[in-house]
C-alpha cells in the first residue's frame, strides 16, 4: 500500500506510537496480557467491594451502639432526676415511695 502521495510505502499509524511493553510480542501475547491485567483490576474492585460491604456493616453496628448510648444516657438522666425528687422528701414518705405500698 502506498501512501497518500505515492512516494514509498505506508506506515501503520497503529504500530507508530507501541510500547515497550508490547513491542515484538504476537497478538495472542498481547491479548494474554490485557487479560491478566483484567483480572488483577477485577480483583482490586472485588477487594474494594468486600472491604466497602465491611465498612457499611462496621457503621451500622456503630450506629447502633450509639443509639444505645443515647438510651442508656436518657435512662441514667431519669433515674437521677428520680434520685433528686427522693432526696427532696422527707424520709418516712421515700420509704413508702420505695416499698412500693403506695400503688
């Protein structure tokens, strides 16, 4: 094939700008090894997932311990506040409060 001028042979613009990593391998070589630079790349993403799923279930425990704290905080609050009233009355009247034979 001549190029466009007709003055010597075409040059493959393909060929014009190889690597050094491909140059003089075949082209079932060449399609080995993209095949395994796809597979090292499907396995960073499949880590990447595996690792994202752990990281979405650790921040649901997380949350959920959170969650908790806040309870038992609250409940800590209304038992002091309780602990407060009692202290404000007069003993005899705690002791009925406490044995609960006032319900």
């Amino acid at each position: 094939m001549a190029s466009g001028n007709g003055s010597g042979p075409s040059v493959n613009p393909w060929l014009v700008n190889e690597s050094e990593e491909t140059r003089g391998l075949s082209f079932g070589e060449i399609k080995h090894q993209q095949q395994q630079i796809i597979e090292v790349l499907y396995s960073h993403v499949s880590f990447s997932l595996a690792q994202d799923a752990g990281l979405d279930a650790l921040a649901a425990v997380i949350s959920r311990q959170k969650q908790m704290g806040q309870e038992i905080g609250n409940e800590l609050d209304e038992q002091n506040d309780a602990i407060k009233h009692l202290i404000g009355i007069p003993v005899s009247q705690a002791s009925v409060l406490l044995s609960g034979s006032w319900l």
